[in-house]
C-alpha cells in the first residue's frame, strides 16, 4: 500500500478542530470567602463555552455550602478531598477566583497547590483573578511571568512577578486578571484560550456584554 | 414655648439621612433555572451597598439549593413559604434575575407577583433582568411603563408596555435591564436608586468595572 500525503492533515487543522471536538475540563476552586461574583462569571462564561466544568470544594464539610465574601451560599460539585478529583487529573484548565479569605484558604492548602503546579507543569491554563493570584506564587508557578492582581495585594507578587496593571495578562499559560469588575474579561479570554475566540465572540453577543470589558 | 425656625431640617436632608443610616433592605429570588451571574451580582452588589439582602427560594426543597441555569448550586436564605417571610413584607426593593425556567416559575408564582404588586403598589423599587421583566407582566405592575428585556422576550412585553433597547432603564419604581452582560449596570443601578449615586460610584472603583456598563 502507497503512502498519500494527501491523506496528512496539517498540524494547525488537527489543533483546530480538536479544540471544537474534545470536550475540554476545567476546575474550579470555591472556598468560604470566595468572591461569588469571580466564582459564578467565571464557572458560568465556562459552561456556557461547553467546558465540562467541576466545582471543587476546597475545606468544606460534605454537603455544606461555601458561605461567599458577600454572603451567597454556594454548593460546590465535589470536595478537594474526594475520590472523583484523585483519579481524575486530567483537568485542561485550572481557575481561582478571589476573595480575600477564599484566596488564602486556597494560598495555604497544599492540595490546590498541588493540582495548580501540576496543571502548570502540564502546560494547561492556570488562571487566577483578584487576591486569587496569591495562589499562583504559592503553588510555585516560577518567576519570569508577568500577572495581575487586585491592587491591593500587588506588593506580595512584585517580588516574584512582573506586575501588569492591564485588567486581564495572558502570559503563555498563565491568565490573571484584576477584580470582580473584569470578570466578564477574565473568563472570556479563558474561554478564548481554551476553545477559540469564535466561541468567546459568540458568547460577548448572546449576553450583551458592553463594548469595553 | 416659642416655636423656632432654626431647628426645622429642610426635608431634603432628611431624606438624604435617613437614606443613608438606616438599613434598606431587599429581596432577590431564586428558582431552578435562574441565571446564577444575573442573580450572584445582584445579591453581591447590594450587599456591598449595604442593602440587607434576603435571597427567597421560589418553589425549592428545604436545603436543597436551586440549580441555576448553567449548573451553579446556590441555597436561598428563606423559601417563599417561610413563616419569617410572613411576617415581615417590609422591604424597600424586590429583585427579579432571569434565566428562562426561572423566570418562569416566578412569572407563575401567586406569591412572588402578590410581593411583586405590593412593592410597586408602595412606590418601593422592582427590579428585572432578562427574562426576568416576565414577572412584572403577570404580577400587574400597570400599563405604561417603559422596560427593557432579554430581545427574546421583547414580543412578549410590547403589548403591555413602551419597551426601549437601552440596557438599563429606569421608570420611576420599574428598574428592568436585559443580559448577563448588563447584570452590573442593573444591581449599580438599583443601589444608586436605593441608597444614592455616592455608594453606586464607590462599588464601581472598589470593583474595578469597566468605564462603559
Ligand atoms: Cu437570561
């Protein structure tokens, strides 16, 4: 049997059309003292992409919700320490939203760190928005890349990180952003990094998102 | 006892006193099938403001959170048919957050339109976003005024009302705004009528929103 090279598809094509046909996953971090709005843009703008996104509790009792910077009581899908998320890590995204208690309570555990570096390592997309981006000098996403963050917490990245006043950073595989105010952005560049920016310009329309994000 | 002019407060300033110390207090629905960004940054927000938020499950289960329309578990802080809630119809704001099936049960709901109608009927503010607009319909809130919706719905608000494609839009106690991506206009725009501009300004800087909602 001859060899057609008409049969070979170009590499580009393979990547393309892969990432409209897997179905990519993504984590999603929710702790007490999690920002809701960070939480809930982010996990929806995903799934509306058709992410396959899991909730992961992070210390949380069984059946408890997360009780949210500003009071919403959040049910995540799984806990940290479930059996579902060991066997599982083949995760294509991992995202943090902020809130300044929920951001440490990820920033200190050294599960989230775990799945958070390897998710790195692998090079798949970690993304932190808010104090959120603490977790990413903790989990050791090394030196070199540039993030944001909420202003406030700026003086304990500046020592690790160039620091980017932009309201969302891609850098390779890390995506940071500022606040609950660019959302909408943060998770539209996930999206766009994660399933195309066909997908992203798709979902700016069906929700009427404003002209400037 | 001579009657003195000087301790008379012109009534301006009582109102603005008073809008500022004491406590608004608002209700925001939830049902299967809300739209959770719609719903989470209005909730947020106005807890932010300072408003006393009070998230009513519509047609839920005792401790069984509502499943929102892209999949987010948030628990309501009192079911519809709680005695607490009874007693105690005294608020200044009823907040109404889309996501079809949510709206749905809502718009069907003799409760929430009961609630809906008696806010309006005391000048207090009523809130809808998207599909949410529905339920101002079937509650009765009168002939005449001018709202905003999801465009989807829209053929089903322009035979009872003036209907605008602005992505806010507030007539007298009627607030209504249209998308996901209109949910931070909304909620600023319920706190700015709510608890005055000077709050709604703050919010924007501390949350970083983008120069255009
Ligand atoms: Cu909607």
């Amino acid at each position: 049997m001859t060899y057609n090279n008409d049969y070979i598809v170009p590499l580009e094509n393979i990547t393309f059309f892969t990432s409209f046909a897997m179905t990519k996953k993504a984590i999603v971090f929710l702790a007490n003292g999690t920002e809701e709005m960070e939480f809930t843009i982010s996990a929806d703008i995903l799934r509306r992409a058709k992410v396959d996104v899991t909730v992961v509790g992070v210390e949380l009792e069984k059946d408890k919700p997360a009780i949210c910077a500003n009071g919403t009581k959040i049910l995540p899908d799984i806990l940290l320490t479930d059996k579902e998320l060991e066997g599982n890590l083949s995760y294509d995204a991992g995202v943090v939203p902020g809130g300044l208690k929920g951001s440490h309570t990820c920033r200190d555990n050294k599960k989230v760190q775990a799945i958070i570096k390897n998710l790195y390592d692998q090079k798949k997309i970690v993304a932190f928005i808010c104090a959120g981006t603490l977790v990413a000098k903790a989990s050791g996403i090394p030196k070199g890349h540039t993030v944001t963050s909420y202003p406030a917490v700026m003086d304990q990245l500046t020592d690790t990180y160039e620091y980017s006043q932009e309201r969302v950073v891609v850098d390779k595989n890390v995506i940071t952003s500022r606040a609950p105010g660019t959302s909408f952005l943060f998770a539209l560049t996930i999206v766009e990094n994660l399933v195309g920016k066909e997908a992203a310009d798709q979902l700016k329309k069906d929700m009427l998102t404003s002209s400037v994000l």
